[in-house]
C-alpha cells in the first residue's frame, strides 16, 4: 500500500497550482507505480481518500473499481458523488505526473502527483 498525494496543478484560477487543494489516497501500486488490481481486490476497504479542498469541509471516502471498469473516489453510497479518474488505470503514480479528476462540480481538474509514500 502506498499513499498518494496529489495537488492541484497549474490553472487559470491558480497560476501557480495549490497546495490547499487535492487529495490523499491510500492505493496498491505495481513496481512501475500503476494501480495493482489484483492487490486492490484484497485490500479494498483499506483503500481510503482524503480530499482537501480550502474553505471547504474534508471529505472521506474510498477509492474504488466500478463494473464499468474505471477508477473513482466515492465518499457515500451510490453513484451521485462519485468523482470519476479520467484513464486513472493508465497513469503511473511517480513525483511529477499529472492526473485529471472530474470533480463534484462536474468539472475536470488537473492534479500533480507530488507525493509517493
């Protein structure tokens, strides 16, 4: 199990990216840091998010492999506040990738991985 954290990355609102903003995740990565599904199969439920989100409340949630093969962070049950992982099944989780998220807003984001632990 490794731990993730992501930032948000450079955007017009945030020219210079975010450190109050992003997510932490709790995953099981392969030796060239890509999501192990196998792994993830066995340790689901340990598996957590954390979103930050300044002037925002937290969220705690899970991450989760839906049917329809995709990746999402899912804080309650049912499909309503899911935030799906766009290719989050292709992405290596290495300091310095970048990785898009749709969030609650329906807005897609960008997120440096600044963090593998």
């Amino acid at each position: 199990m490794r731990t993730i954290r992501l930032e948000l990355a450079r955007n017009p609102d945030f020219p210079e990216g975010s450190i109050n903003h992003g997510y932490e995740f709790k995953a099981p990565l392969t030796g060239d840091g890509s999501l192990d599904l196998d792994a993830w199969q066995k340790v689901k439920t340990d598996c957590t998010v954390h979103r930050f989100w300044q002037g925002e409340p937290d969220e705690e949630g899970h991450l989760i492999h839906t049917r329809g093969r995709r990746w999402v962070f899912s804080y309650e049950e049912g499909e309503e506040d899911d935030e799906p992982i766009f290719k989050f099944d292709r992405h290596h989780f290495v300091e310095g990738e970048y990785v898009s998220i749709t969030e609650h807003d329906g807005v897609q984001r960008t997120f440096q991985v600044v963090s593998v632990k």
